[in-house]
C-alpha cells in the first residue's frame, strides 16, 4: 500500500521512464496506446441508448403517457396509438446514433491497427499501434505518421536532424526541424540496447513546450521541445530515426488538445423543452380542472343516475363522497390521455424530418460547390441548421482557412520607396495588375519561378542597373539580403529543381521574392547559411552568412520587421509625436495577444476584465495559442456574453474550439481532415461560409419557428375541442372523435402541407437574404418582429460590430467579423 501511494504521490509531479525496460514502466500504469473514441458497444448500445433518449423530457412524457393507456380503468384510447409513435422516433434514433458510432469504431480502428517497427529483445519487429508502451523503442521511416510522443535518439541526417510534419495536430503543413542529443545521434541503427533513464513533465496539452533530463552513461542531458517529436507528425525528408516512447494513447500531447465531444442543442431545441413544460403544466391544470368538474357533476348528477349510466366495480358504491371522488381521480388521468395531442410525439418526428430535408438542401446547393476540389458543402449534422441563422460571434482560423495557404509578394517599401503600385499617368489611381500586359523579365536569373509575377519594373532596374547610385544600391541589397537571411525555411533539391519548405506562407512568399529578384538561398545548417547573389552588376557565389533582424524606425512613423525563430511578422503604424502616441486620435483599439499572456488573462481572476476588454477593441487577435486556448477562448464568450457562437478551421489545431462552440465548421484545405472530421458542418471554401450563415442559416430558422407556431396552433384547436366536449358530457372523458382519427390527425392529415412549408418556403429570395440591409421581417407583423422568433438580420457581414480572430503558431492574423443574424 506504502509503495502504491508513493507511486501515485510521484506521478503527480514527474514521469519516470526506463528505456526498454518493461517491466520497471509497468508499476506506473501508464496509459496503453490503444485509442478509443466510441461511446458503444453492442452489449451496451441498446440500454445506454435508450437510457440517453429518455433523458429527453418529451421522450420520457410519451413514456408515462403509454404506460397509462396501458390502464384500461382510465384510458378511452388504445395504447398502440402512443406505442407506434414513440418506438418509431426511438428506433430511428437509435440507427443514426448506431451509425455514427459505428464511424467512430472503423476510425478509432484504422489508427489502433497501424504499423510500426519497434525492438523486441533487442530484434526489431512490426507491432500495431495499439500494442506500443510507454518506453519502447520504435523506428519511424520517411513518409510515416509517428505513433506515440517519441524523445529522438538518432536519424539518418547529419548532426542528427529529423524534419517533420504537423498537419495533424497544429495545421502547419510546412516542415519543422527536430535535432537529437549528440551523444545519442552517434549511435545510429544500434540502439536497440538504449537503457537511458528519463525524468520528464507529466502529460499536458502544452505543443511548444517540453522538460525533462535523460541520464544516460553517468551523465545528464536536458530535454527540451526541439529533441521531442509528438504523436501524428509524418516524418519528411529524413529516411529514417529512432525514438524512445514518453506518452502514448490519451497521454499524448494530440490527444490532450482533442478537447471533448459535447452535445450540442440548438436555442430552439431549449425553446421547445421549455415551452413543452410550460404546455404540460396548462394540460395539468385543464385535466385538474376537468378532474374537479367532474367530481361536482357526479355528486349532483351522477350519483342519482346510475340506473343509466352505473359505476365501475371498483368504484365503492357506499359512500357517495368517496366514490366520486375516486372517479374524479381516475378522471385525471384519463383527460391526460385524451388530450395529450397538445404535445404530440409527431412534434419531434416533423422537427427531424425538415431539418433533414434542410440538411440535404445544404448538400446540393450548387452554389457552395467547389469545383476545383469536386466537394459540396455537407452537413454533418442535422440537429443544427436553424443555429446557423443566431449566430453572434465568430472564430476563425486564419491560415489555410482565410488564406487557403497562399501568400504572393506584391508591395514593399525600401527606404522610405514604396514599390509595387503602378499608377496611371492620366487618372493618377493604380492600375490593376491584371490590366498591364507583361510583368517583370526574370530570365537572367536560373533559379526565377516561372509563377512569380512583379509589375513594377522600377525596383529591378535599380538592383542590376549600373547607374543606380551606390547608396541606394547597397539599401535593396540589405533588404533581399536580409529576406534570403532571416528565416526557418528549409531548401531541397528535386528533380534538379531547388524547392523551399516553409513554416507559414507568409515566410516562403517572402524567400521567394528574394529568390527570384537574384537573392537565392541555398541551404542551412545549424550554424550557417548559404545563399547565392545572381545580379547582373555584382557577382558573389557561395556566400555564407549569419542571420540578423532589422529594425527600421522613422522620425513619425514606427515600422518594426521583425523575422526571428518565431516566424512572426508585425507591422503596425503609429502616429509618433515626441516618442509618445497621439491617443486621443485614435477612433478604436485593437488587441494583439500570445499565448504566453493568454494563459494568464484566462485565469479566473482575469478572465472578465480580459472579455470586457476584447469586447471594447474593435478586433482581437489571439496569436501563438495552442488549441486547448482556443476552446477556452470561445468557452468564455459563451459564459459571459450568452451569445450563439460559431468556429470556422480546417486543420487538426482548430478541434478543440469546433467542438467547443455551438456550431463548428470544418474546411477542406491542405492541413488534414481532422477539422472536416469534427466538424458539424462542412465546406470546400472560406467564401461558402456567407451563404451557408445568410441563406441557409436564415431560412431554416425562418421555417422551424413558422412550423413550430403554426403546430402547437393546430394542436391546441384540436385538443381544446376535447374539453368544449367535457360541459357536454359530464365530464366523463368520452372523446368527440374516433380513436383512429385522433391518432392519424398529426401524422397523415395535418402533415404534408406545414412541411413542405417548412421545407421549401422562402420568405425572400436567396439574394435578397444575402445583400439587404436592415431588418428582414415577417410582413404579418407589420415591420415589427416578434420577440419569441427574432427574424432580425442587422447588416449581416456588412454592418458587423465585434471582432475575435485566432492567428496559428507564426502566423499573421487576420480579420473576420462577428455576423450577428438576430436571434
């Protein structure tokens, strides 16, 4: 027990592991690598199924309901009329719920049964992922997704790098440099025998942070992010590398930042519940009344009549109180029964069907398909629609997601020179790039790419020029210089070819731009640089330099270009006067801030000055955040500001806040499906978004409130007919229509018209839904929207008022405004 507790106590605050030690590592229990998202199994799919369907309140109400048409004492109606229903809408549940299930199963499945070669009694073998432990030594080859949290012990690369892929788990596409410990680099392909100890942090959801010591052959080395390569990073450009396993399955830093899958309701779905509790309560209160009625009339009338109209066996005869207040009682619940059409079990079956059919019309809409990538946009759920149309606030990822990864160099400014605008001589407006015939002519240069394209001849004629003073020459040669320089990007060479692998297309637009006006960066090493100078007028070859930073400060203006390992570039222009800022110029405040700091703004002693803050600026940048901050970004706008929010990505980073937000949308791009997998709703493009939210989003929450106002109208003008009947019946509970015709009202005779309705109406085209201004009402209530089902739709995209955008790991961010679609 001693041994257990101090084992525990222990993993509170550090991981110990021995390299292929098994049995040491066993003591720990650290987590398996087998990974396990589905919510079933076929022995408790059927019990904890029905168990989630009934935590439904109407679900559980038509559950009551037919338990006590069971009663044949109390109930004018054959139970089969409440029995079809409710197994219907449970069994057609239960399949879509089997069937996503059955998905999570077959995607949990392919990741478990992957391969990787990992030493076995020091002989390399071929296990699945899921058979992978904490301290085994695995191989990873090129072109392989990494199975566990590895600490790299040596790899095919010179002075031990490996390259790396991290689509999958931040969005980079680009490649990333992770370098072993020299020691262990030494050892190549033998290190089958590696018994090296590693103290290490416990798991956590931290990317860009990693400590730990290896004590290996009496000495110590320190661990840090650079020498870890993490669960779902592909390995590139390196043939081969080995790895010591930290964390595996749950523990890993991938599946940390996962965030948890949560049911998402719609505003309408709390609506509908609380509206029926309300319904349920006036049902009781009518049955009460009908019960007290009742117990009048059978004293007064009932009792003396008996001759003609006798009382049930159980009914006591002998005291005239008593039984006709057990009749009374019984009379309760028989009215419950009859009129239990003011909340029919078809209410939720329609709901299911339109938004169904909503969902399919969001899948062929020919105007959100993508033809370059032949996809649709596609609704993953169905549950959602009529959300699209409230939402307030939106997140969005920037790269890949409102850049689509592509960056072109079209201005700089160079000493106070802007170049790259063409100007009309006789208008005095810049041209167009499209408009001038022919760009500038970079065939001097071998290593031009043919799809750079740069207009304004004037800068390339000052770099080969002769005549261009020396001065100004030596200016824009600093300038290219400095962007061949300052850098992470790693060259390759294919098929003859020189090919730049970039961290943000930021950084590669900008490496390329020097490349093709002669500034050509060749290679790098851990402690080098080449590029080669190919200019007409000045010739260097094979020129290695160091990389620096400039930092360009004007008497009124601030410019800093910041390039540092960060890969992070800032520009800002401030109006200077006497090295302090004109403030009380400045009309609205933007806020840019890192992760570092947004780990302590979200502390619950900060977390409401930082949302009144981000709320007061006129746009938010959150840079640098892992994943996790996303979520907990887009929680705290939910927490505090009760508003619909909605979170837009496309790579594996921007999960955790989909999953988080109330609707989640998943772009196909270049960085993984993750995003897509997650996602409630689908698209091929940033720019769908508009339709999907303003068209879309608008007419099925326009239908679902048109529906829903229109049913519990019919309904309570058919249920309410039962008790106009009661004051002639005397209260008995008799219905003034056939059983059947009870039954079928909702589901055959009352139900094509408002669905299609629901389905197919359009109160304004989808033009007019996109581009009108103002306040699009419903024409009944004479330009004044009701206040239960806001139509309101205030400027759309156009008028937008609040700004919160994520900016990915070295990534410039960009603005994309709140859509607040009323509600």
């Amino acid at each position: 027990m001693k041994k257990t507790s101090s084992v525990r106590s222990r993993r509170e605050f550090f991981r110990t592991i021995r390299a292929n030690n098994r049995q040491f590592n066993a003591q720990f229990n650290y987590a398996n690598n087998y990974i396990k998202t589905s919510k079933y199994t076929l022995l408790t799919f059927l019990p904890l199924n029905l168990l989630e369907q009934f935590q439904r309140l109407a679900n559980f109400y038509f559950l009551c309901l037919m338990l006590l048409q069971m009663i044949s004492v109390i109930s004018s109606l054959t139970p089969i009329t409440t029995i079809i229903p409710l197994v219907g809408v449970l069994s057609l549940t239960a399949i879509k719920d089997a069937y996503d299930d059955i998905q999570r199963h077959i995607s949990d499945n392919q990741v478990n049964q992957r391969q990787s070669k990992v030493f076995r009694n020091g002989a390399l073998v071929r296990e699945k992922w899921a058979a992978v432990h904490v301290g085994d030594i695995i191989q990873m080859e090129s072109g392989q997704f990494v199975a566990a949290d590895v600490l790299l012990l040596s790899t095919s690369e010179p002075n031990g790098l490996a390259f790396i892929e991290t689509s999958e788990l931040d969005g980079e596409t680009n490649l990333k440099c992770r370098q072993c410990i020299p020691d262990t680099a030494k050892l190549g392909h033998d290190v089958g025998n590696f018994d090296g100890e590693i103290v290490c942090e416990t798991p956590n959801n931290l990317l860009n942070k990693f400590d730990g010591i290896l004590y290996w052959r009496q000495s110590q080395y320190v661990l840090d992010n650079d020498k870890i390569v993490l669960r779902g990073c592909v390995l590139r450009n390196t043939d081969w590398c080995y790895g010591v396993v930290i964390f595996t399955g749950r523990d890993t830093k991938l599946m940390q930042n996962s965030g948890k899958t949560k049911f998402k309701r719609t505003s309408i779905d709390k609506l509908l519940n609380l509206l029926i509790i309300r319904i349920v309560l006036f049902l009781l209160a009518i049955c009460l009344f009908c019960s007290i009625a009742c117990f009048i009339w059978e004293i007064k009338i009932g009792y003396h009549f008996q001759i003609y109209l006798p009382w049930d066996s159980i009914i006591p005869a002998e005291d005239k109180v008593t039984g006709c207040a057990v009749i009374a009682f019984l009379i309760f619940f028989s009215y419950v029964i009859v009129m239990n059409t003011l909340v029919p079990i078809s209410l939720y079956v329609s709901v299911e069907v339109i938004r169904f059919a909503q969902s399919l019309l969001i899948n062929n809409d020919p105007k959100m398909y993508c033809d370059k990538r032949k996809m649709h946009a596609q609704a993953r759920t169905t549950t959602l629609n009529e959300e699209l149309g409230q939402i307030e606030y939106i997140f969005s990822d920037k790269t890949g997601t409102l850049t689509q990864n592509v960056m072109t160099f079209n201005k700089c400014s160079i000493d106070g020179v802007v170049y790259g605008d063409m100007y009309n001589a006789e208008t005095g407006l810049v041209n167009d790039n499209a408009d001038i015939a022919l760009p500038s002519d970079f065939s001097w240069n071998k290593y031009m790419e043919k799809s750079f394209a740069w207009f304004d001849k004037s800068l390339l004629t000052k770099i080969r020029s002769p005549d261009t003073p020396q001065k100004d020459q030596e200016v824009i040669y600093t300038f290219f210089r400095t962007l061949a320089l300052c850098h992470t990007v790693m060259a390759e060479t294919r098929t003859d070819k020189l090919v730049y692998q970039a961290q943000s297309p930021d950084e590669a637009a900008l490496v390329s731009a020097a490349r093709n006006f002669g500034f050509v960066f060749k290679e790098r090493s851990p402690n080098s640089i080449t590029i080669e100078v190919h200019i007409s007028t000045v010739h260097k070859n094979g020129t290695k330099l160091k990389s620096n930073s400039i930092d360009v400060i004007d008497d009124k203006d601030l410019s800093i270009v910041t390039f540092n390992e960060d890969t992070t570039i800032i520009n800002e222009h401030t109006n200077v006067s006497n090295g302090k800022a004109n403030m009380a110029e400045v009309d609205s405040f933007a806020l840019v801030i890192q992760g570092h700091s947004l780990m302590h703004a979200l502390t619950p002693q900060l977390e409401l000055l930082f949302v009144e803050v981000c709320t007061r600026c006129k746009s938010c940048i959150c840079c640098r955040v892992t994943p996790l901050q996303k979520a907990m970004v887009v929680q705290l706008i939910q927490n505090y500001k009760k508003a619909r929010t909605l979170a837009i990505g496309d790579g594996a980073n921007d999960v955790s806040m989909i999953k988080t937000a109330h609707v989640g949308i998943g772009i196909s791009g270049l960085e993984g499906n993750q995003a897509m997998l997650a996602s409630d709703y689908s698209i091929a493009q940033f720019k769908f978004l508009e339709r999907l939210l303003l068209v879309h989003g608008r007419w099925s929450y326009f239908r679902i409130c048109t529906f829903l106002r229109y049913f519990f109208y019919k309904n309570f003008t058919f249920t309410l007919c039962h008790f106009w009947y009661a004051l002639f019946c005397g209260f008995s509970a008799q219905t003034i229509f056939d059983p059947m015709y009870i039954s079928v009202f909702n589901l055959f005779y009352t139900s094509l018209p408002i669905l299609t309705n629901a389905v197919l109406d359009q109160d304004v085209s989808d033009t007019n839904s996109m581009i009108s201004f103002g306040c699009l009402c419903m024409p009944d209530y004479g330009g004044a929207c009701d206040c239960t089902y806001n139509y309101n739709l205030p400027g759309g995209v156009h008028e937008a008022y609040q700004e919160m955008i994520f900016k990915d790991n070295g990534k410039l961010g960009a603005k994309f405004r709140v859509l607040p679609l009323g509600g």
